[in-house]
C-alpha cells in the first residue's frame, strides 16, 4: 500500500563528487594491487587489513542504495525493480564479455608465450573449456580476478526484493538476516550449500573453482551499504552521527590496524592461518569487518570537513564516475600484461613506471570516452525531491 512521505530537501544540481573519487580512489587502489609491479606489495591494503574491494562494495551498495530506493520513493517500487534489474543485465554483459576476452585473446597469448600466470588463472578452463564456458555465463565458474562482478550481478538481482522489504518493514530484519547469513559464513556456510547441491545435482565444478569471495559473507557489506544508501532517501533520515565513545574505538581500531599492517605486512599474524582467518579477505573475517567499520565510521564523521580542504581530484572523479566500465578496463590491462610479462615484480621502475602511466592513460580515456557516450542517469547522486513511496 502506498506509505505517504513528508516533504524532502530540495534536488541538488550537482552529483556527489566526493562518492566519485572515492570510488575512482577504489579503483586505482584495485588496479595497483592487481597489475604486478613493485608497487603491488607496499600499496596494497594500504590502510590497514582491509582491501580496495571491501571499499568499492560497499559504495556500489551505497550508491544503488541511494539512486535506485529514489525511485521507489519517486516512482514506484515496480520502477525500482526493472532499473535494479537493468543494472544487473549490463554488469552481466560486462561480466560476459570479459570472460570472452580471458576465453580466447588471453587464453591464446598465455599459451604461445608459456605465460604460468594465465595458464594456472585459468586452468580449469583449459582442463574442461566447453564446461567452463557455459558454467562461467551461468556465473558458477569464477576464474580468479573475474570474481567481483558476478558477485555484484546476483546482489543487484537481490537488492530489489530486499529494498522493498526494507521499505515496508524497516531494516532491523534485513540486517539481523543478512548478520546471521556472515557469521556462518564464517563457519563454512557457502561450502555446505555446495556439498548439498551437488549431493541432488552433480556439479562438475570444483568448489574452489566457484569464486574466492564468500557470498554469504560479503552479502553484509552489501546490505550494509544499501541501507546507508537507501536511507538518505527518507525524508526524515537523520545524519550519520557517532558517540565520542565509537569515534575514540574506531580511530584506535584505525591507527593500530594500519601501523601493524606496515609493520609486519599484509599477513598479520604471519604463518599462523588460524589466527589469520580472523582478517580473511575472502570470508570477510570479523577483526576485517571491525576494521572496516572503523574507517567506514573515521571517513563519514571527517570527510566532509577534508573535502572542504582538499582539493578536488578531477581524475578520480572521472574513473568514479564510469565505474564498471573502468573495472573491466583494468582488467583487460592486468590480463594482457600477466600474458606478455608474466606477474613479475622485479622489473626495473622506468618499466613499471612506463607501464603504470600507459595503464592509467588507458583507465582514463576509457573513462572520458564512456561518458562522453553514455550520459550518466539524470538524477544519479543527488538529493532527493518530494514524493511518495509508491506500492505495487
């Protein structure tokens, strides 16, 4: 039934620029980490235990969160649903094309320059390639590196079921769901619904064949970044605001978190895995998820007041704004050099240095060129207008 809603502030004319950088920030993080140069290692998670993945997550979901609960306050929940699900086609596409290129330009340079680092990417597709094909556009294979967007395809087929939940309902059961969902995660809930499948219907995937993110555990920083989102479309949502009490835990979570990963290196407890899986990237571990938080609440309560201070950075504005095209660009770059170069770490610096300009003068014109044809959604990051909550 159609829920009223009190007027909300006025439409503002600009887009949330600082949403853009920090999303061009994500990318350029997830491009250094994964292009092999001897900048790999020292940038990588370089805020403390936790990745440029978690950030660019958690903003999708955020920005999805925003754009598309605008239209079901606007509009309709319907409208929402097909814009949620038109999303999902193109990032699916996006997924499908990528893999094409993995499948036969790359498969093909790898193999004639006996590049290990493309065969052993993709070796289950070598093994069983018509196998691997139609499970990888089924989004089951998940060759290493093309695992993020099928990720991001099935939370954006979820999200609409989800949001209108949410609407109705409030998100306390959303949240308490989507919380019980990570914590078996963490207990190998993702396995356990594999070995029951492929007790009824043999899968001829392997397991780890299917993906390194843990769904069931990164479905929370989706949820997570929905709400946050989503949120700011009610009228009467107030700002985020923290306690000094959370504000002193998280900048001491911050600060120790980011000094011990400089200090002993991206594996925190070094050899011992049992403690390390308390920071896994892959499950979303909890002291991750602490850290996560921590900074997610460091850049809400002090960001705005840097952005008044710094001055913008246009180009990762620009990356931030054709995001999913500039992600499968920094693929295409990765995959192309591990197959001409190998993933080699002693290169000499006027060559990385050569071929970090190169990657990033690519990123950017694909970029321009991207939004320069396809013209952004007219109301994308703005503040919402007056409207209602419309139902089915």
């Amino acid at each position: 039934m159609p829920q009223p809603a009190s007027p909300a502030p006025p439409a503002s004319s600009s887009r949330r620029w600082e949403i853009d950088a920090l999303r061009g920030l994500m990318l350029v993080l997830m491009t250094l980490t994964h292009l092999p140069t001897r900048l790999t290692t020292p940038l990588g998670q370089p805020f403390g235990f936790v990745s440029a993945a978690e950030g660019f997550v958690l903003l999708s979901a955020y920005m999805a969160g925003l754009v598309y609960g605008r239209l079901a306050w606007r509009k309709s929940v319907p409208e929402m649903e097909r814009a949620f699900w038109k999303r999902a086609l193109k990032v699916y596409w996006c997924q499908a094309a990528t893999l094409g290129f993995l499948f036969t330009v790359i498969a093909f340079i790898g193999i004639k320059h006996e590049q290990t680092a493309v065969t052993d990417l993709m070796s289950f597709y070598l093994q069983r390639p018509l196998v691997a094909l139609v499970s990888a556009l089924m989004l089951i294979y998940e060759p290493p590196l093309l695992d993020i967007l099928p990720l991001y395809v099935l939370f954006m087929l979820l999200s609409p079921w989800v949001l209108a939940l949410a609407l109705r309902h409030g998100w306390a059961p959303v949240m308490a769901t989507s919380a019980l969902l990570w914590l078996l995660a963490q207990f190998g809930l993702g396995e356990w619904i594999y070995n029951g499948t492929s007790a009824l219907i043999p899968m001829p995937v392997p397991f780890h064949e299917t993906g390194s993110f843990a769904t069931y555990g990164w479905q929370l920083l989706w949820m997570l970044g929905l709400w946050m989102g989503a949120s700011r479309n009610d009228p009467k949502a107030k700002p985020f605001t923290f306690p000094n009490w959370a504000l002193v835990a998280a900048v001491f979570v911050g600060v120790t978190c980011m000094v011990w990963r400089h200090k002993v290196g991206q594996a925190p407890f070094e050899a011992d895995e049992k403690l390390n899986m308390l920071f896994d990237k892959w499950l979303l571990g909890p002291l991750r998820l602490l850290d996560l938080i921590a900074l997610t609440i460091l850049t809400i309560r002090f960001g705005p007041a840097l952005t008044k201070r710094l001055p913008r950075q246009h180009y990762l504005e620009t990356l931030g704004k054709a995001s999913l095209p500039v992600f499968c660009a920094h693929l295409v770059v990765v995959l192309l050099t591990l197959s001409f170069f190998g993933a080699r770490f002693d290169r000499p610096w006027w060559q990385d240095t050569l071929l970090l300009i190169a990657c990033f003068g690519a990123l950017y014109g694909v970029a321009r060129l991207t939004l320069w044809i396809d013209k952004p959604p007219e109301d994308e990051g703005r503040e919402p207008r007056p409207g209602r909550l419309q139902g089915r």
